[in-house]
C-alpha cells in the first residue's frame, strides 16, 4: 500500500486540520507532520498543545496507527519561514498539503512554499470556513519555465479577446507561421501548464489556464 505523507499547519482549532486529512483518506502507516508556530505565553502553549492531543486522538480514531510528528517554527522572520516550509516539503516523500488551519504567520509561508513547489506536492486540501467543507485545488506551477519559441503563438491567444477557447485554425490563420509550428507552440504551452487544449467539431481549442492568466499580465 502506497503511504502519504501530511503537512499541515495548526492553530488552536483540531479540526481544521483533521477535516482535510481525514477527507483526503488517510489510512494506515500515513504520515502526519504538524507545524505550529512558536506561542508567546503559556496560554498560548497549552492552547496549541491541546489542539495537537485533539488531532492525534481524532486521527487515531480513524486508523488504527500513524505517525504524527510536530515541529515548531519560529515566524518572526517570514523569508527565513517561508524557506523552513520549503525545505520541510522537498524533504522526503511528496506530501500532500493542508491548508485553511494554523495562524496566517505559517499559514502563508506554507501556501507560498507549496507554490512555488506545486510539481512536489502530491496534492493539496483547503478546508473552507465558509462553506464549512474541504476540497481538493490544483496550485498553479509558478515557477514553470515558459517556452520563448512560443511567445508568438501565445501573444496571439492573449490577444484573442474572447473567454472562449479558440481554434488552432485561427491561431494560424493570425500567424506569421503554418499551423503546424503553431500546434507545436501549443503543445509547448500545454506541458508547461500555460494552456489547455480540447476537441470541439474535430478541431483543437485552446484557451488559457491560470498560470497563463497570470503570466500574461506580468508579460504584457
């Protein structure tokens, strides 16, 4: 049976850590590495370590045995937190990332880290206040290398001005170059995660993902 590894932050709420995990599918033998922040005071301390006695019990309610490892980090420096996540993510066997627990001086440090290493991270669950429910989200590969050969191709598609996918046809009809440089452009695109593609009438679509979105506004 393959074992996941957990990498969560905490707070004073359990089961912001929990929920994620336990919908996850945590099984036996998994994993579980808790970050916490450093407490100011006693109250805070107690506070922290009853909300890790609630995570170990519920979890271990639900298999019947784990690992659970805890490791305190100091935040008052954010660079220096931001690269303790990093380093706790690539060490060892690609985890799967909770978030939505733990103070936003580690909370964010460890979204920011499970970015930047988005093709390290097995998958990541974001429990939601709001709605109350947990959910699987892809993180977008920010650290991906574009591919220069296609800044045409993909200058055209975000110039397309339409939400709606366009056609490979029509990215070359726009284009200096034939369409089958342009499809390799696309594909290019696509592997690194800056566009996705799909069939409509036995033609290829593209339209931008997130990343694209996002690297489009940095390029332009």
């Amino acid at each position: 049976m393959h074992m996941r590894r957990y990498i969560s932050p905490i707070g004073f709420s359990s089961h912001l850590v929990t929920r994620p995990i336990i919908a996850d599918g945590v099984s036996t033998g998994d994993r579980v590495e808790i970050l916490r922040p450093e407490q100011p005071d006693e109250a805070g301390e107690e506070r922290a370590q009853n909300a890790i006695h609630d995570v170990r019990s519920t979890l271990s309610s639900v298999v019947n045995s784990l690992e659970l490892d805890v490791t305190v980090l100091e935040t008052t420096e954010f660079d220096a937190t931001v690269n303790r996540c990093s380093e706790l993510i690539v060490d060892g066997q690609q985890p799967v990332v909770c978030l939505g627990a733990g103070a936003t001086d580690l909370h964010l440090p460890l979204a920011i880290a499970a970015t930047a290493h988005s093709d390290q991270v097995a998958a990541t669950m974001v429990y939601s206040d709001l709605g109350q429910t947990t959910r699987e989200i892809n993180l977008p590969a920010l650290t991906a290398e574009f591919p220069g050969r296609a800044r045409d191709t993909f200058r055209l598609l975000v110039e397309s001005d339409t939400d709606e996918p366009v056609a490979l046809a029509d990215l070359a009809e726009a284009s200096s170059v034939d369409r089958t440089t342009v499809s390799r452009h696309v594909q290019a695109l696509e592997t690194n995660g800056f566009v996705e593609t799909t069939r409509e009438q036995r033609q290829k679509h593209a339209s931008l993902t997130v990343l694209g979105l996002i690297f489009s506004r940095n390029m332009y």
